[in-house]
C-alpha cells in the first residue's frame, strides 16, 4: 500500500513542522510512513493520508537510506477522520 501522506509535527523546540511521505502500511493500531525528515520517538504528530487523518505517536524511527521509516501507534484505535 503506497499513498502519499503528510506529517505535521513539532520539532525539538517546539517549531512546527510539515514532512511528505509515503504510507507503507496502516492497521488498526497504527501505520508505517516513509518520510526524509527523521522525527524522534515519542514524538506527537498528525498524519494525513487519503483516507483521512488521525494523531499517532512515533514509537520508532530508523534510518533507511536516505529517508526514515517511522512505526506510528494511533492515539485511538478508531478509523482515521476525514480531513
């Protein structure tokens, strides 16, 4: 599953920020997202997909590449909200 996504963040002082990527896959609980910009653990953030959006935690981000590949765990176990 590629689709384009979007997360919209803080950085470490609290600036926010806005990185494109690509949703790798999404479940229940949470999703994989291939971004360019590395976004620490624990990090609170939105991601926006075309089926909608919802707020997530990043419970792990590695390195692949050029890029980072983060596992986000939903904040809710609902389906994500439009918009």
């Amino acid at each position: 599953m590629m689709a384009r996504a979007e997360v919209v963040w803080q950085d470490h002082t609290g600036s926010p920020r806005v990185s494109l990527g690509k949703l790798e896959d999404l479940s229940d609980g949470g999703l994989c997202v291939r971004v360019r910009d590395e976004i620490y653990t624990g990090a609170k953030l939105i991601v926006r997909i075309p089926l909608g959006s919802f707020p997530g935690t990043v419970k792990q981000c590695r390195r692949h590449g050029d890029e980072y590949v983060l596992g986000i765990q939903r904040d809710t176990a609902e389906r994500p909200a439009g918009g």
